[in-house]
C-alpha cells in the first residue's frame, strides 16, 4: 500500500492558514498517511461526541431497553409540560437521532448551556418545553436536543453514565481509556457534545464502522446498526446553505452523508472522522479553525484523490 504524498495538503493548509492539528488517514486497514502539527493528545470532539451516542442507542436497542420507534413521552412522562402539543407527542426515539424532531430553533448549544444552568439544572425538562411547529421528521434543524434526550434515554434505561455504559461495550473492545465526557447539571452524560479522546482513538471508532461493527473477529456493535446510521435519514439540502457542501448530502443516525460517497462523525472546529466504503478508507481530521467546509476541502482536493481505486 503506497503511502499518500501530504505535500499538497500541508501546503495548502498553510497557504488558507487553516489551524490544523492532526490528520491520519488508513486504507485497507494500513495506514497511508499521518501529520501532527503538535504532539498527539486529547481534546474535546465536541459533536463527534453525537456519533458516539448513537452507537451507545445501537446498543441499548440490542438489549431491548427500548425500541426505535417508541414514543418519547412513553419514557418521558414525567418531563412533559401538562397538555403536550400534538407534534410533541408524535415525537420517537428515531427523531432524536436526525436532527428533525420538528423543532426551528437549536437549543443546548455550545454556550447556551452554561447560561441555562443558571437558571435551570432540568435539562430534560427544558428541552421538552420548547416549541415543537412542525410534525417530527419533516424538518431538518441542527439541534443539541434529540441526541442529549437520546444520551439520557440510554442512560435511564442502563442505570449508568453513558461513560459507563460505553466502556465494556465500545472503549475497551476498541483499547480507548476511560475518557472525560461532559455532563449536565444533573450528572448526566452529555450526549450530543463534550467527550475528550485523541485522533488515534476517534480512528478506532470510525475503523469500526468502516469494518461493520467487526474488531478482531468479533462483532462488536451491531452490522444492521452501522448501515442504518450512515443511511440518509433524512434530507438536509432544503435547509442547509449551498456553500456548506458537504453538509447537503443527508443526515443519518447521528452521521452526516458527504461527497464521494462518505460517512463522517462531525465537530465543532472541523473535528472530522470520515468512511470511504467504495475506497475502504478512513480518514482522522483535527483542526481548531471555523471553516470547517475549508478543512474537508482541502482533503478532499489534495489527499482523496490519491487513494487507490
């Protein structure tokens, strides 16, 4: 396996000035490439971190705690406001993890949610309380509610963090240390963004669902699961800027769709972990720089196209 000439995209990130950190790529399970700009450590991954509560909702379903299409007041009862809007009760499990829950508004996002502990440690309760226009599944709006509402489901069913919950099902399988992952007012794990690992730790995870699930001959989350996830679920170009590219291919469980095909867990700052199946390739991309389109941009113009056919 030839390794991949970074030339083109080391200078390219220094001509845009894009505030790289780390980029590791792998091909039929070799590794082709690997740069960092600073020695490797971890950092928050920030909505990658919603990637991994999907898995931890893959799980939970092999376990029968609940089911995919259950009504989110059935688990939620007591978090409801009185007389819940229609749009509210038609709310599933599924809707919390495509970001079409029928909401137009995000709510729990990055420093929102330090202000709203200042007045509210109920997280659940708020979020619950918020206006829900439109009927779930119709409307496309990046959103922090359906994947913490979908961490704490987990969680309640499990009777533990989702920290917890994940280590002997996914960490440890993949020889990811116990990792630092936020929390809420509560103490509950905060689902949709906060967890610590390093980029050679998110290219386990993305490694594994390039492979279906499968470590070392055993299957480790669930085949069916993966596909589902990468999946488009629903479709996000009507609702997504025409210069946000890679963000108009669809959304899947908690996985975004992109060029070429791909797959990818995504992050604040460009924190990127990106599956080619038609290239059987995986990609580790860490930046701390806003044009996170410039960042996929830069690979997929100067790396993507060294991989082999």
């Amino acid at each position: 396996m030839a390794k991949i000439d970074l030339t083109p995209f080391l200078e390219r990130v220094q001509t845009e000035n894009l505030n790289m950190e780390a980029i590791l790529v792998e091909q039929d399970g070799q590794e082709v490439a690997r740069h960092f700009w600073a020695p490797e450590h971890r950092r928050n991954q920030y909505s990658v971190s919603k990637s991994f509560t999907s898995a931890a909702v893959g799980f939970a379903l092999a376990e029968g705690l609940f089911a995919l299409e259950d009504l989110v007041l059935s688990h939620f009862a007591a978090d409801a406001p009185e007389n819940p809007p229609e749009n509210l009760q038609k709310l599933t499990v599924r809707d919390l993890l495509t970001m079409a829950p029928g909401q137009d508004a995000a709510y729990l996002m990055g420093g929102d949610r330090e202000k709203l502990a200042e007045r509210t440690d109920d997280f659940v309760r708020f979020c619950l309380a918020q206006p829900f226009p439109y009927a779930p599944g119709t409307h496309f709006k990046y959103n922090n509610m359906g994947p913490y509402l979908a961490g704490v489901l987990v969680q309640r069913k499990a009777g533990c963090s989702l920290v917890d919950y994940l280590m002997p099902r996914l960490f440890s399988p993949l020889g990811i240390a116990r990792p630092h992952w936020e929390t809420d007012p509560r103490g509950m794990t905060f689902g949709a963004g906060g967890l610590e690992i390093s980029p050679s730790e998110l290219m386990a995870f993305i490694r594994l669902y390039l492979n279906d699930g499968m470590k070392g001959g055993r299957q480790v989350l669930s085949r069916e699961w993966i596909r589902q996830s990468e999946a488009v679920q629903v479709e996000t170009a009507p609702f997504v800027a025409a210069e946000k590219t890679d963000n108009r291919f669809g959304y899947g469980f908690l996985f975004w769709r992109g060029q070429h095909n791909s797959f990818r867990a995504d992050g604040k700052y460009a924190k990127f972990a990106i599956a080619l199946r038609d290239l059987r390739a995986v990609a580790v991309l860490n930046a701390q720089d806003t044009r996170q389109q410039g960042v996929l941009d830069a690979f997929w113009d100067t790396v993507y196209p060294q991989l082999e056919r």
